[in-house]
C-alpha cells in the first residue's frame, strides 16, 4: 500500500464515527420530540371519569362491594366502570351496594 492510500481499516473506523455522530443526532430528536409531545399532554384536559363505577371487595370471587358515581371520593382501587344499565341492575337487586355519598340511586333516578 502506497502512501496516500487509506486502509480499509480507516475507512471503517471512519464511517463509524459518522454513524455514531448520526446516532447522537437522531437520538437528539427524539428526545426533542418527546419533550414536546410531554408538553402538548401535560396542556390537554384529564380524561373525564367514567359516569359509573362498581367497586370489588377481596379475594376469591370478589363481589361486588359497592356502586359509585364516577366522581366518588370514596372509592377504593378495585373499581371498573360499568354502564348505567349494569349499575341500575345492580342497585335494583341489592339496595344497599349504594354508596351513601354520592347516591348512585339518585343520580340514576331510582329514588
């Protein structure tokens, strides 16, 4: 090999430094872009509640505890939404799956 010629170990090692460079740049954007898109979440409105929940108790089985308006404060973490067909049902074979706050029966105009 003459002296002004490259090895092509050379040319390897320099095409990895352009890909590496190439791969910060691009990694680069997409941090950016995912910044923005956190940004144009953190804008938008939170989800609404659903209109209707149920809450299940413990263990195997796992009845149902009580029905809740979807705004209750009282749920707990073991909660599913339901439609308001599923949530009268409810209510109509047993009363007292009623959350004493915020009166499913009510809002349902079951009372």
């Amino acid at each position: 090999m003459s002296e002004g010629e490259v090895s092509r170990i050379e040319l390897l090692r320099f095409l990895e430094r352009v890909q590496v460079r190439d791969l910060a740049r691009t990694r680069a954007w997409i941090g950016k872009e995912e910044q923005r898109l956190a940004e144009i979440a953190a804008r938008l409105p939170p989800p609404l509640p659903p209109a209707w929940l149920i809450e299940l108790g413990i263990g195997q089985g796992r009845r149902f505890v009580a029905v809740h308006q979807g705004w209750c404060t009282m749920t707990g973490s073991r909660v599913k939404p339901v439609s308001a067909e599923e949530a009268r049902r409810l209510i109509g074979e047993n009363g007292s799956l009623a959350c004493q706050l915020c009166r499913p029966d009510t809002g349902l105009g079951m009372l």
